[in-house]
C-alpha cells in the first residue's frame, strides 16, 4: 500500500527540483535595449502591412532596431552583466527584426508590384512569380531561424570570440533586403528621380530583391567567415588607413544619399563572404606545387630485379 505521506514528500522534492534554476535577476538596461529590437521589427510589419507609403519607415525602422541590436551586447558585456537570458532574449527579438519582418517586407513590396514587373509575361509565367516570391520569403525566414538557433548553441560571452561570424549575420542580412527597399522607395517618390532611366533602376531593384533576400538568407547558414566590422574597426588603436576608410565612407554617405550609401555597404558585406571564400579556394590551387613527369620519375623507388 502507498503511503500518501512518502508520496507528497516525493512530489514537493520534484518540484523543488523543477524550480532550481528559476530565473530571478535581470540586467535592465540591456534587455530594455534588445526589446527596443523587437517592438521595431513588429512596428515595421505593422508598417509595411498598412501599403506602399509606409514601405521606407518600415525599412528605417529595422536600421533601428540593428542600432538597438549593437548596442545591447556593448552595454551588456560594459556593464559586466552578460548572462544566458540576455543572449536568448536577443536571439528571439532578432528572429522578428530580422527574421520575419524582412521577408514580410519584400513580399508586400513586390505583392504592390506584381502587375507592373510581370506584365504581359503573365500569360507564360502565370502564378509562378508569385510562388517564387513566397518561396523566398519562407527561405529567408527559415534560415534566420537557423541561424540564431545555431548562433546561440555556440557563442561564447568572451569579448575576444567576437571578432568574427560563422556565417553571414542577420543583421547585415536584414540591412541588406531594408536598403534595397529604403532605395526603391526613394527612386519612386523623389521628383528629381522621375525620368526613364530612374524608372528602369526601379524595375531593376524589384527584380533585384527576390534573389539578394535569397542569397543573403542562404548566406546565414553557410560556414562562411565574415569579420565583425565594429571589433575590427573601433576596438582599440588601428593603423592610419583604418581612419581613412571611415572618412570615406561617411563622404560616400555624403555624396551619394543614404540609400544608395547602405545598398552598396551591406551589399559589399554581404557578397564579400562567397568572394574572398572562392578566391581562397583558387590561391590554394595554384600554390599547391605541381611535379613534373621526370621529378616524379626520378623520386620513385627502383624496381625490385628478380631475375635469377
């Protein structure tokens, strides 16, 4: 027979046991940032839902939450307050900004414009853009999560560990799909912009988008190796050169408007990856020496004589 004594001590042991690791602390102001993250990322859904006016805020509005995103591991790992919450907390505030409301936002903005790029292709192509471009959000969307799930698992708190991505990182990802669109939307409703030329750079940017959300989310889960710009630009004293780089990418801000300035840098960024990866590759495989027909012959050993 059961004895209910034993069985209710049993029992409130397993719940002590449950409740062990029970949160009770957290660092304020870094998770008051990360969440700053997240509300912009859903803002900028709710933004791009509402229709083509609000398609750059909604752009602006994830270069917020990429400042929020900088900022709250700094102020985290300043402050000493660095823990296993913050990182999770960040990782799902990432995966709105720069997981779901970037490809919500290319679908809407090419949903907007599907009649004017398909046009009399529609007859041969017949729903099959429309596909293409639910597709590539889903991907984009799928390897953001894949990527932060994977970023948690093997991130280290150490300073010194960030100073380069596996991978391209979402961010730059997200900054890449909001620039081409904080772009298009700047071609479209400038005045100074509206002639022939600027409308075929229109056109071009809405073919563009599909396939530079879909390599970029397919950069996420690669092995590539992407250095962490901010560590190796502002972490500590650099050589000269360093200094002139920055002025030149503020006077290229300067000259050629923002838009233009952030498609170009998180484009570089982001193709800069497959590009110094391949050329790797190809360096390797002309170092790698080569012996001729006669080296090869005089390093053989001699054949054994068997004759008797």
């Amino acid at each position: 027979m059961i004895n209910p004594e034993k069985s209710k001590t049993r029992r409130m042991r397993f719940l002590r046991g449950t409740h062990k690791h029970r949160l009770k602390t957290v660092a304020m102001l870094p998770s008051m940032i990360t969440l700053i993250n997240g509300i912009c990322g859903f803002m900028a859904i709710g933004f791009v839902a509402k229709g083509p006016d609000y398609f750059g805020l909604a752009a602006y509005l994830v270069f917020y939450a990429m400042i929020a995103d900088a900022l709250d591991g700094r102020v985290a790992r300043i402050s000493n307050t660095t823990s296993s919450f913050g990182g999770q907390l960040d990782s799902m505030c990432d995966v709105i900004s720069f997981g779901a409301a970037p490809a919500f936002m290319m679908l809407k903005v090419l949903q907007s414009h599907r009649q004017e790029l398909i046009g009399p292709a529609e007859v041969l192509l017949g729903d099959f853009f429309a596909r293409f471009i639910w597709v590539t959000a889903l991907v984009y969307l799928c390897c953001a999560i894949i990527r932060l799930a994977r970023f948690n698992v093997e991130n280290e708190e150490a300073e010194s560990a960030h100073m380069a991505f596996t991978g391209l990182p979402s961010p730059a990802a997200a900054g890449l799909v909001a620039a081409i669109i904080m772009l298009s939307r700047h071609v479209a409703t400038d005045e100074a912009f509206q002639t022939p030329f600027f409308e075929g750079v229109y056109t071009a940017l809405m073919y563009v988008l599909p396939l530079a959300t879909l390599s970029s989310g397919l950069l996420m889960v690669s092995r590539i190796r992407y250095l962490h710009l901010f560590n190796r630009i502002f972490r500590g004293s650099k050589p000269m050169n360093y200094l002139f780089f920055t002025l030149f990418v503020v006077g290229m801000i300067a000259v050629c408007g923002l838009p233009f300035a952030l498609v170009l840098s998180f484009g570089i960024f982001a193709y800069s990856g497959p590009i110094r990866w391949a050329w790797r590759k190809v360096r390797h495989v002309k170092t790698v020496p080569i012996r001729s027909h006669e080296d090869a012959t005089l390093n053989s050993p001699a054949p054994l004589d068997n004759s008797l």
